[in-house]
C-alpha cells in the first residue's frame, strides 16, 4: 500500500523521513473519498476534478494531486513539487510536510501515470497485457480466473483499460501480488505504447484486430499497427500469446523479440481446439490439443466464439506452467460477463448483451442463437464508431440477421441499414420493425413477445440498451 513518502518519491524523487503513513486508496471520484485516500483532481469532459477538492478533503482524504489552480483552495497545506519546494517559504528541500497536503504538479494525469509506473517498478510481478478489438474484457477475466488457481493476481476492474484506470489499477498493487493482468484499450496510435511503459508486461495477448474503431483510426491496417504496440513491448523472454485464427494477429508476430504462442483453432497452432458443440445457455464442449495432449473441457460460457477466449486463458496458463488441472479449474469457474441471461416476460428468455457492439461481436451473437430452441427474435441498435466501415458493417449485420432470426427489430439511424439489408436479402416486412429509438421498441416488443421466445438486445453502448432489457425483464403481463 503506497505510504505518504512514497507518493512524494514517486512525484518528486525526494523521499522524506516520517512519511510513512499509509495511503488507504487512490481515487478520481470525490465521492470515493475516505479516510487516509489520495484524490487525484483530473479534467474530465464534462466536469474538472479541481472543483472537488474541498469535498474529498471532508470525505477524509489526506492528499491530493492537483494542478496550478488547486492553489487557491483553501483547508490544505500546498507544495509545489515543480521545485519541491513550500509555495511560501524557505528554498531548502521539504522534510515533512502537514496534512491534508495538496501536492501542485504540472499535468494531473501524468502525475497519475507517473506514479503508477514508479509504484509498479517497486513490485515484481509478471504482467500480462490483453488487447483486441473485442473481447479484452472477457479474455482479462478468464485469464485472471486461471492464474488465480495458483497466484496471487490483481486484474484491471471493470473495463479500466485507458490512460487512467490502468494507472489506477497498478496502484493496487502490493508485494503479494505474483501476476497482474492488464486491459488496454486505445483511441490513439501510441496508447497502447504509452500503458505498456506504465505496466511493462512480460505477456501480451492479442485477441484479434478488427473495425471496431475505425473511426477513430480509419484503417484495419493503423487499427492493427495500435494492436502491435504491445508485442513490441514485450521483453525478449517474454511471450506473445496470438490469435493464430486472425490474419492479422499473425502478421504482429513479426514485429516482437518476445517467444510467439498462438492459440486457435487451427491445427497448426501451439494450442488448439475442436470438436465443438454448444448445449445452449449451459455452456460449450469442446477439446483442447497441445502436442500429443488431448484434453476434453466444458466452459460456461456461451457460443462457439468463446472457445478462442478460453483457448487464450488456458494459452497463459500454459506459459506460466500451469497444470491443465488447474487450467481447467480456472476455466470452469468462469462466469459469461458480458452477456446476461434473464426471464423475460411471457415466459421469455432475454439475453442482454449492451456493453459494446460491433459487426464482428454481434453476428457472433446472432450465431449463438442459431445453438439455442425458440423463436428467435433480434432487437440490434446503432454501432458506433466504424467510421468507412459504418454502412458495410451495419449491412453485413443485416445479411445474417435474415438467415438467424424470425422477427428483427432494429434501433436507430444506423440500426435501420440492419433492417433494409435484412429486407433486401427477402426477409419478409411483416417480420421486420424498424424503431427509432429504444421506448418506440420497448412498446413493439410488449406487443410481440411470446411465451418460448429468445430475444437477443444488442448494441453500442451510447444507446443505451440495457433500458430494453429492464422493460422486458419487469412482468407486464
């Protein structure tokens, strides 16, 4: 747990004596403050960290890092840690300082990050990275839930995987801890490069490269430059564990010194599956290869597409010399995070999977109701952020939702390119509602639900989705 003098070592390379209370958390959100926390004061979009000083410091928090203008807030001893020096006083190097303090620093945030990188390089654990255009969080999950079988492990929580929570997630860290697995995230060519020198991982996991944001980019190939941002971090006895499925994951394994471990379902890869098949909302059978080792696994997970998450944790068992006892244990133990499964009204079963969407993750939706009994009914909004690939991406969508579903519902501007595709590819128009908004199709599917049916709801997360699971999982009846 990090110490008064730590913070002060951290920010300033000075480590006075007598500092060595500790810190009890490290928090952005005024309202986490408690007793003995650090309230780091950032500039959001919407709201400016600065403005809530004062009410983390009656919450208890005994330290703030702050910028410039943090200086006129009153009940709080200030020092400047640009000149380490009192910013009224003598011009000798600070000693011991009062509480509360507020340490003035020239970026927020790169004092975040810079302290996150000096508290992970007082720690020895073995950091595993995970990045991909979809399924980081999931993957990140399962490969805590196998490492945990036999270390120690700290994990990013929720989808902290950005220039904030991940420094925020190694400040967790403490001399117990063995192996940390990291999210990285990326709006920008040169994050993921910028958190692998914050958390510098001996592992990397790539999961697979895809449009999810080519809005931001603008093409697969800078999308995929991003992914390799992390190989090329590696150290050369570390490992990059590869989707050997996706071409352009293979096509990054060129570009580290790290050992290459690809995963798949490819019998040319190190470790790989087949024989799959699905039991529904029970979970996936499948077996694992490596070498002349065949091992029979059954998940709980859902759909044919989580066999390459748990090919990826088992992947990184393997290369921190698990056993696959306790590989299969980790795996086993593993809990369907994103998509949620819940009674719906009518007798009705509603899988709710709101977090993100994109052309790749939500046809694999779509294909995990082709495993399931029922009429099949689809309620698919807006993808976000695909930029060139928007209309292709949303029309490809459509072009499987044709083949999958019974009855289409889509959400949004963009959701209608769903439904004209699925149209055009003769889906009948009695069987297609296009809804512009998510309470036009709450009252549709009120209307249309029915005993038996499965209703998938999927999309972006800026539309706000989950409003239509809740509607449909409160008995109206």
């Amino acid at each position: 747990m990090l110490t008064l003098a730590d913070l002060t070592e951290g920010l300033s390379g000075q480590r006075p004596p007598g500092l060595e209370q500790k810190l009890t958390d490290v928090i952005i959100d005024s309202r986490q403050a408690c007793p003995g926390s650090l309230f780091v004061a950032l500039k959001g979009e919407h709201e400016d960290g600065h403005d809530f000083i004062a009410d983390a410091l009656a919450r208890g928090a005994i330290a703030v890092i702050a910028e410039e203008r943090a200086k006129s807030v009153a009940g709080c001893w200030k020092l400047d840690t640009r000149s380490w020096k009192p910013e009224a006083s003598s011009q000798q190097p600070v000693t011991s300082f009062e509480l509360p303090v507020c340490l003035i620093v020239e970026d927020s945030l790169k004092a975040l990050q810079q302290l996150a990188a000096y508290w992970r390089g007082k720690h020895t654990p073995r950091v595993v990275g995970v990045t991909g255009s979809v399924g980081k969080t999931t993957t990140k999950e399962m490969i805590y839930g196998v490492l945990s079988q036999r270390f120690r492990a700290l994990r990013s929580e929720a989808s902290y995987n950005n220039e904030i929570g991940l420094p925020l997630t190694l400040l967790k860290l403490e001399p117990s801890h063995q192996r940390v697995i990291l999210e990285m995230g990326m709006y920008y060519l040169g994050e993921i490069a910028e958190l692998a020198a914050i958390a510098r991982p001996h592992i990397g996991v790539v999961t697979n490269v895809g449009p999810s944001h080519l809005e931001r980019l603008g093409t697969i190939e800078r999308i995929a430059q991003a992914k390799t941002e992390l190989v090329e971090a590696l150290p050369s006895d570390g490992v990059a564990v590869l989707n050997g499925d996706d071409l352009w994951v293979r096509k990054i394994a060129a570009k580290t010194k790290a050992e290459v471990f690809y995963y798949g379902l490819d019998d040319t890869c190190d470790l790989w599956a087949n024989h799959i098949e699905s039991q529904g909302l029970e979970g996936i059978r499948f077996r694992f290869h490596r070498g002349p080792e065949t091992i029979h696994a059954k998940v709980p997970m859902l759909g044919r597409h989580s066999v390459h998450t748990a090919l990826a944790a088992a992947a990184v068992g393997l290369v921190e010399g698990q056993s696959w006892e306790e590989i299969m244990r980790g795996l086993r133990g593993a809990a369907q995070l994103r998509l949620v499964v819940v009674p719906g009204l009518r007798g009705s079963t509603i899988l709710g999977d709101t977090y993100n969407a994109s052309p790749a993750s939500t046809i694999a939706a779509l294909n995990l109701l082709v495993e399931l009994d029922g009429r099949k009914i689809a309620v698919l909004g807006d993808m976000l952020e695909l930029g060139a690939y928007e209309e292709e991406g949303h029309r490809k969508v459509g072009r499987r939702a044709m083949d999958v579903v019974a009855v289409l519902v889509t959400v949004g501007e963009r959701g209608r390119l769903i439904a004209e595709e699925a149209l055009a590819c003769g889906m009948e128009g009695e069987r297609v509602f296009i809804r512009q908004d998510n309470e036009e199709a709450i009252a549709c599917l009120r209307e249309i639900i029915s005993l038996g049916d499965i209703t998938l709801v999927k999309g972006s997360r800026g539309m706000k989705m989950e409003e239509i699971v809740a509607a449909l999982t409160t008995p109206n009846d």
